[in-house]
C-alpha cells in the first residue's frame, strides 16, 4: 500500500507515492535526489542524516516520509542560503572541521540548530549538544572550534 | 617574499567544499539509470554445514548462490612464512559457514527494500557444529576444527628468542608477570562498505565503484579471483567516508558485486547496513599477552618474556594474512626501550568470528598496552615516578640510529625529550599536587603516559621480511602541466579523509612555485593515475608526496630548459615562484607561456626537444625499514571509585614526524586517532556468546566515543627531520590511536593506587574498573 505525498524539501515541493517503510532519509536521497544527507547506522544513533523539519532537528533514517505529508524540511544542500549556516561552513573549512565529510551534513544541520538557541555557547554545552552526531575521523576538536568560531562571527555581525 | 603555500603551511583544505555543500559524492550517491540493489543472505550461526539452500520460486535470475559462480576461486592470502596454514574462503559460504554474518547467497531487485526482502524469504537449513569463540579454547587438543585439514586452528605459531632471557629470570630481583588483553573491536568508518559495479559496453569493461582505500590493489585482486583480464577491470574509489585500516582489503562482497556486473545486464549496487558492517567487516586486535617482564632495582628493564594470543577470526583475507597482526605485535613489543633479552612466542589463532584485520595502529596499541603497563608497574615496584622509569629506559638520542632487540632500525629522534615535554604540557606537577587533597566530588584523580614509536612508510625490503605476497613498497605520480600551465598530479595513492588533495598540491608548490588552486590531484581511479599501492600504514603522505616530487622535478628540469630558451639565459638560472619562471636579469615567462609552448606551439621549444611536459615518477624512501615517527601521551582521569566510571579531564601528545608538510592536516590526523584510542580504551568491544553469536550489532551496544566523551587534546611537536624521506617527512597518521588505551590504564592504576587496583584489559569499562577495584580490596 503506497500512500500519496507531498514534503516541501528546501522550497521545492516533492510529491510521490511511498511505501509504509519509506523513511525521509530515503525519501530525501531518492525522490528529492539530493544526496547530501547520509545514512550512516540507519538506527537513529549516529546522526549523520540529521535534517531540519518544520525548523526541528530530526533524524531522517528513523522518520518515516509517510509521516510526513505536507512538512518544510531543510536538509544540508539548502545551508548556504541561511546566515548561520552560510557562516558555519566557512567556519568548519577554516578551523579544519571536517575530514572525510560523510557526517559532516548531520553536523552542520545540528551545528545550525546549535547556533540558533545559543548566541554564545561555551565548550561544554558544544560538546553536549553534538553528543547525538558521531565523527569518526576528527576526534571533534576542530568541530568544537569550528562552532566557537562561528559563534564569534555571528555574534561580531550583529555588533555591526 | 610570498606567502608559504608550500612545505609547512597549513594551507585550508581543497577537499573541503564539496562536502560543506552536501555535493560529496560517495559510492551510495551515484546515480546510474537501471542500477538494481543487492541484498545478501548471511549466515545467522557461528559454524555449521550447509545442508540446503531453498529460494521461493519465481527468484531465479535474482538470486545467486556459489553453484551460480563455481569458478569464482577462493580468497587465499598465502604468506612466504613456513608453517602458515592458508584458509579457503569462499565468497560464498561453500558446504560450511564459520562465522555469523558470512555470505551464503545474494538477492538482485530494483530496490534495497525488495532485496531485503527476498533474502529474508531464503531459507537456508543447517547442520549446526560447536563454535569456537576462545583462542585459549580453540588450541585445546578436543576442540572441534574450523577447517577440516588442519591439525589445530591455528593459522601459524612462530617464536624469537633473542639474549638470553633464562638467564635474566633466574637473577633479575624485580618480576611483573601480568596478562594484558585488548578485546575485539574495528575501526568502524561512518560510511560502511559500498560497491556498484556494471559492464561498460564502449569501453569493453567492468566499472567497479567501491568504497576502499586502495583501487589499484582491488583491481589486481579482482582480476586474480574472477575469470577476467586486468585491462578489462576499472576500479574507482569515489568519495570514502572513512576507512582507518577496514578498507585495506579485498572483500567477498566486492568480488561478488564484480561476478554480478559480469553476468548482469544492469549495473548493481550492495550498500552495506550497519548491522552487516558489525557482523562481516573486518574487526581488529584481539590480543591476549602474557608477560614476564625482570628488571633491576632502579627499575631498568633487563628482558620481556611474551606469550602472544591473536583471534584471528574464521580466515585470512587478501591480501594480508591476519599474521601482520601477530608478527608486528611480536616486534613492537619491546617499544622505544633499550633492552637486549626478549623471548616471544606467538599464536594466530582459527576461531568462528569475522577475520581481524588492520585498523589504525595495526597491533601496536596492543603492543604498546602491555609495555607502558609494564613500565608502570616495574615504577610502583621500585618506588619511582613512572615518567622517570620510562626515561631511563628509553633509546637515548646519542645511540641512534638504533637497531631493537626484534630488529627494527630507530631512525633518529630524541625519544626521552618527548617524555620530558609531554609531561611538561600535562604539568605533572601541578597533578601531584591536587592529589594530595580529595577531590570535592569523592572521585580519585590520577595521571599515565605512554610512549611508542611507529614504523612508517616502509619500503619493499620491510615488507619481503615480512612475508607478504604483495609488496606496497612505492607510490606513483604523473605529473602533467596542462596549456594553459595549470598542473594535474595523477596519483596511486587514495585519499579519504586525509587531505592529500591538499597535500600533494602543497608538494607542487614547493617544486614549482604553482598556485596550489591551480593544481588538481586525481585520485582513486585506475584508469587515471599509475598503479599505486594505496593509503594505510601511515605512508601516503611520504609515499606520494615523494613521487610527486619526484615527477615534479622532472618536469621542473623540462620547463627550465624552455624558459632559458626563452630567456636567453643557461636553464640553472631559472628560478620558480609565483607560477612564473624567472631568469637572472629579472625577465619571466608564466607557466601558462611554459605549458603553451609544450603543447600548441612546439616551435617555442628548444631545438630537437619532444613536446609535452608530463612526467611519471615512482617513489620509495631510502631506508626500507622505514621512518619512526615517536610519541609520548599523557592523560588525566577522574575515576568514580562507586561506580567504576572514567572520566578523561586533560590530554596532551607530543610528536616528531619529521617536517610536517601541512601541520593542521597533521593535528586533524593526531585528534582523530586518538579520539579511537579513546574508544578502544573505554568503550569499544564486539564480544561474541559462547554460541558465536556477535553482541554487539547497533551502535546501542557498540559505544563510540562522541564529543563529550573525547576531551580537550594539547599537542606539541617535535622535529627530527629525517635524510632518508623527501624534506625529512615521517609517516604520522596511526599514531594518536596507538597510546590512549596504555596512558589511560596507567592514569587509572594512578588514581587507584592507594588500592593497587589495575586495569589490564581494555576496553576499561565502568563495569570492568569496578571489579578491579572490588578484587584490590578483597584482597587488603
Ligand atoms: S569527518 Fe569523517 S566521520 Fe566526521
């Protein structure tokens, strides 16, 4: 049984037929074909699928797309079109953030949401609110500065 | 002067980009019209024939077993050391299984979900046999057989014995006698495994996506085990998320994937879950040491005594045997110390579980467990500072190079000044002093180190006395200045993480003054680049850096005698910079001019000169032992004493590998390695029933360490440069892994020391820390 849907992704409206078990990740890397978002335990454990729905972060390999009908959901690809986001990729790139970029997506989406609550939050509440992303490459140093330094020029920015 | 973009500069990373927009593009994100997704059947016991394997009807075309490719040969990795008793593994199962997880048959369908769902409506029946989960138990004489033809299961027992260690234990006055065990545990990359194969009619060939570290090598290994000429065989490492070691062999799936491709007329995919990738990638370590270790009364080692269990799994793989495993542990056991006693006997062991096989560090974390805890405890023995212990026993700078009790050749360094620093930047001091009042929480502070040195980019002649059958001892590089005096490095070498599309570019810098934005570095495909070996063993960035080099100057001497055609000048007066080349009066020509020249108006060149300005260089350090890179590590602990939890509050490394070509990528590569010695330490184990049943599937019961877990890491480096490697590189990117798990049992058995509580086995779980000291004080 197929049930027809409609999930605004990134602006776009996309609108198909899915299965019970579709989940969004698949939705997302299959029918919006934008492959950004990772599937990296398909458990809800990793974090590496990590999208915004309706504003929230949420983990798409465990969210069932049928559930879905009718949400906004804002995934990696869209970032760059976002203040926070826009200033948090330049800020992974310089403080060497990321390494072999597979959880990278899920961080960025969790980082935004990060930076979104916290104008300013220090190390510990970082470190705190990535415990649900798993990097297995950066051993989260330069993810942490990558947030603080972000953080800085967020915050810079509004001073001007 | 310009600014550095060169050698030492931590130039940004070109790589970074795609994967900030989302626009990585990883084996899974491929998108290839009429692709169909593979599912496999896998078998859910631990050993057992095969009695029967029934399909519903209606999947036949869909679904294959071994009767399918009877002339897929079996994965033998026969190494040239006597006494190795080689497996037969099937890719798929054939008559028997040996671990849970092992293929047994493989479903084709349009979508991941349909395939999943004819392999789940396969049954297979099985004539169940004990499982051997033990390596002690495995080698008991009634122990039932993994493989019918060998008389134990065993793959290989070997010994040293070097001075005279009977002698030292019937005088030494101080004996620690300890067993040390690293349990089962795997490297676990973010992305699994990955392949999409399909027959590319044009072209005559087999295409093969897959997610590994080392193309050229699948290539070879593919042709050798399917009825197909290599030329006909294209292998592309697209983006790889991670591999640490788990993609440094040629797996069953991928052989399968390629027979697929073959016989199909789409292409397919095989996207591994995680719960596959837990039960048939390759896991690692699995040590069992027991050790006598004699010293005198100041606490210098006089001679190590090892008995050495490795549980090697079900069988060995390609093209490695899990022997490295072994062997190597053997060797660095005696570390960075200077002792000339050491006997050691060790056993590969046959048991029902997934094949071991590298993972960051490759035995060493082992090795480097059982020595740094025996430093600690030769300390306590004889009342000293552990630090101190360490110092006095270690190679000093003035005997380098040194050759060790196992053979190894210390290249240079000064390994005692890396314990002196490191203790300085986790200020021991100011430790001791905060351990003489209680902590306000009731927890219990204390401090360890541990050092090691790390073999790096070793040469062909390592890997002969090694044994292995095939040899990675070069990189390869093309270097081709384009018309437009644009560069492309056409590389052997894979990068997945590491930044060698960063680092090499920095390389051609350095050689020829071209703007790293306008060089592209190819990677990870066999059709493009030379043959390369690919990135494990810490050699990629000496390995391939020196061939880039290498194919750099070549071109460079091509390009000068153009530019001192057009300069009117002698070609050693040209010098490169600012992707220009410059003659003695202060005229230049552009490399665009340069590349023009080679190209589109070859009447530019000096008479009687061949056009294009390309070069293919191969590279293998000087010293076929490789560059020992050293470290020392320390970390601070909290312990819980009620409840056995360990908290990391303060770490700190210091390194010497050498010149440092783009010191950030390096303290990337020294956080993350540690970050997985953490893990090893602390929280990772894959243990299995006593029925061969794996526990540990999900990451709810496979705990990685996340970023409350991983503290604050200080590094500080050290620079020995080395004359056997280009600009005095070492190999670095194993290293972090291989401390954590000594540094924080010896800060553990620091903090309990008032109970004499020790952790020696890893990971030191709450539940594990608990029993130690529960045991420590039974016995007051
Ligand atoms: S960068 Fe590789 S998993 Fe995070």
């Amino acid at each position: 049984m197929k049930k027809f849907i409609t999930i605004n992704v990134n602006g776009q409206d996309v609108e198909c037929a899915v299965e019970g078990r579709t989940t969004l990740g698949d939705f997302i890397r299959n029918e919006a074909k934008l492959t950004g978002t990772h599937l990296g335990c398909e458990h809800g454990v990793c974090g590496a699928c990590t999208v915004l729905v309706d504003g929230r972060p949420m983990r798409s390999c465990i969210t069932f797309a049928a559930s879905l009908d009718g949400a906004h959901v804002t995934t990696t690809e869209k970032l760059g079109q976002d203040r926070i986001g826009a200033v948090l990729r330049e800020a992974f790139h310089e403080a060497h953030g990321l390494q072999c970029g597979f959880c990278t997506p899920g961080m960025l989406v969790t980082c935004r949401d990060i930076l979104a609550r916290h104008k300013n939050p220090s190390e510990e509440t970082i470190r705190y609110e990535l415990s649900g992303n798993i990097c297995r490459c950066t051993g989260y140093m330069n993810i942490v500065a990558a947030v603080k330094l972000a953080a800085q020029r967020l915050n810079s920015d509004e001073v001007k | 002067m310009s600014k550095n973009l060169g050698v030492g500069a931590s130039l940004l990373r070109k790589e970074d980009k795609r994967h900030l927009a989302g626009r990585g593009e990883f084996t899974s994100d491929l998108d290839i019209p009429g692709t169909w997704e593979v599912a496999f059947v896998r078998s859910p016991i631990a050993h057992g024939k095969i009695l029967e394997i029934e399909a519903p009807a209606g999947f036949s075309g869909h679904f294959f077993t071994h009767d399918d490719f009877p002339d897929i040969k079996p994965i033998r990795s026969i190494p040239e050391t006597p006494g190795f008793r080689p497996s037969s593994y099937h890719c798929f199962a054939k008559d028997k299984v040996r671990f849970v997880g092992e293929v047994v048959a493989v479903c084709v369908a349009p979508t991941r979900g349909e395939a999943e769902d004819m392999a789940q409506a396969c049954f297979v029946e099985y004539e169940e046999l004990p499982a051997v989960v033990d390596s002690l138990q495995a080698l008991e004489p009634d122990t039932v057989l993994l493989h019918d033809d060998w008389e134990k299961n065993s793959f290989i027992e070997t010994s040293l014995d070097v001075g005279d260690i009977d002698a030292v234990s019937a005088s030494a006055p101080i004996v620690i006698e300890r067993e040390f065990r690293m349990n089962r545990h795997s490297g676990v990359p973010m992305e699994g495994r990955a392949v999409l194969t399909y027959w590319d009619h044009r072209l005559d060939e087999l295409v093969v996506y897959s997610s590994t570290q080392f193309p050229h090598q699948i290539r070879a290994g593919l042709a050798q085990h399917l009825d197909i000429q290599e030329r006909q065989m294209h292998v592309i490492a697209p983006d790889v998320g991670g591999g640490f070691g788990i993609k440094n062999i040629l797996y069953p799936e991928e052989i399968i994937l390629s027979a697929l491709g073959m016989k199909l007329d789409h292409p397919v995919r095989w996207v591994e879950d995680r719960r596959e990738h837990f039960v048939s990638a390759i896991h690692a370590r699995e040590h069992l040491h027991r050790i006598k270790a004699y010293a005198d009364r100041e606490g210098r080692i006089l001679g190590v005594d090892a008995d050495v269990y490795v549980d090697a799994g079900a069988y060995s793989h390609w093209p490695n045997s899990p022997f490295m495993e072994t062997g190597m542990v053997m060797k660095n056991i005696p570390g960075p110390y200077d002792f000339r006693n050491y006997r050691a006997r060790s056993h590969t062991v046959a048991t029902n579980k997934p094949p071991i096989g590298p993972y960051r560090g490759v035995s060493r974390p082992a090795a480097c467990f059982t020595i740094e805890r025996i430093i600690d405890e030769i300390a306590h023995a004889v009342g000293k500072e552990p630090f101190e212990v360490r110092m006095m026993n270690m190679v000093k700078k003035d005997q380098m190079p040194y050759r060790t009790v196992t053979d190894l050749l210390y290249d240079g360094g000064d390994y005692g000044e890396c314990v002196r620093q490191t203790k300085e930047l986790i200020d021991l001091e100011a430790v001791r002093e905060r351990q003489k009042a209680p902590e306000a929480d009731g927890r219990l502070i204390g401090v360890g180190f541990a050092s090691f040195t790390e073999q790096t980019a070793h040469g062909c002649g390592e890997w002969v006395t090694r044994g292995v059958h095939v040899i990675p001892g070069f990189e390869s590089c093309t270097a081709r200045l384009m018309t437009d005096g644009s560069l492309h490095l056409l590389v052997g070498i894979q990068s997945h993480g590491q930044g060698l599309e960063t680092s090499l570019a920095q390389v051609a810098n350095q050689e020829l003054g071209i703007d790293p934005d306008r060089v592209s570095v190819r990677h990870g495909d066999t059709s493009i680049s030379p043959f390369g070996m690919g990135t494990f063993a810490s050699r990629s960035m000496v390995m391939a850096g020196g061939a880039v080099a290498r194919a750099c100057r070549t071109i460079k001497a091509k390009m000068a005698e153009i530019a001192a055609h057009m300069l009117q000048c002698k070609p050693d007066q040209v010098s490169f910079s600012d992707g220009a080349l410059h003659g003695p009066t202060g005229a230049s020509v552009t490399l665009e001019q340069i590349g023009h020249a080679g190209y589109l108006r070859q009447d530019g060149l000096p008479s009687g000169m061949d056009p294009m300005i390309e070069a293919v260089e191969t590279y293998e350090p000087n010293i076929a032992t490789g560059v020992f890179c050293y470290s020392t590590q320390a970390a601070v602990v909290a312990v819980t004493p009620e409840t056995g939890a360990v908290e990391i509050i303060d770490y700190a490394v210091v390194e010497d590998a050498g010149t440092l070509v783009n010191p950030m990528i390096v303290d990337g590569q020294i956080h993350g390695g540690v970050a997985q010695g953490i893990g090893t330490a602390l929280f990772e184990e894959i243990p299995y029933s006593d029925e061969g049943q794996p526990l540990a599937t999900t990451f709810a019961d496979y705990i990685m360490p996340g970023a409350a877990e991983v503290p604050h890491i200080k590094i500080g480096h050290m620079c020995t440069p080395t004359e056997h490697t280009e600009y005095g590189m070492k190999g670095m990117g194993e290293g972090g892994a291989i401390s954590p798990p000594a540094a924080i049992a010896n800060a553990i058995r620091d903090a309990l020391s008032q109970t004499g509580a020790e952790l020696n086995e890893t990971p030191m779980t709450p539940r594990r820390v608990k029993a130690a000291i529960d045991a420590a004080q039974s016995k007051v």
